[in-house]
C-alpha cells in the first residue's frame, strides 16, 4: 500500500474514531506526502459516511436489544464489557 492511500484510510478512521489528534497527524501527514485538500475532504466525507451508518445501526440494535431482554433493563441483570 502506497503512503497516500494508507493516509487516506487513516483520516477516515480517525474521523470514525473521533480521534482529533489522529485526524490532525493523518491530515498533515497526507499533505507531506502529497494529497490534495480535496483527497482529504473526500476522505473525511467518507469517515462521516461510515460514523453516520455506525451510530444508526447502533441505535437500532440498543432499541432491539431492550424490547428483547427485559432482565437488560433491571439492576443486577446482563452485563456486557
């Protein structure tokens, strides 16, 4: 893999990571080794694509997940990590 394309994945993972830190060292990085603020742009529409679709799917599965286990909902019950 490129250095370009590793940096382009590495701003859209950080953006879904909701790193600032990382998204700022991948978004310079990418600048160093060439990348147009348009390429990165995408990249960043891409990790917000990708979050957008997590945090959906998520909610959906929480709202589920409790119509599902009533003992969820009680003190004492499943614990998950």
């Amino acid at each position: 893999m490129d250095d370009k394309t590793r940096e382009l994945i590495a701003i859209g993972a950080s953006v879904g990571a909701h790193c600032q830190p990382c998204l700022r060292y991948h978004v310079n990085k990418a600048r160093e080794v060439g990348l147009t603020d348009d390429a990165i742009r995408e990249a960043i529409a891409v990790g917000h694509m990708v979050e957008r679709g997590a945090m959906s799917a998520m909610r959906e599965f929480s709202e589920e997940l409790m119509k599902a286990s009533p003992r969820a909902q009680q003190p004492g019950g499943e614990r998950g990590a």
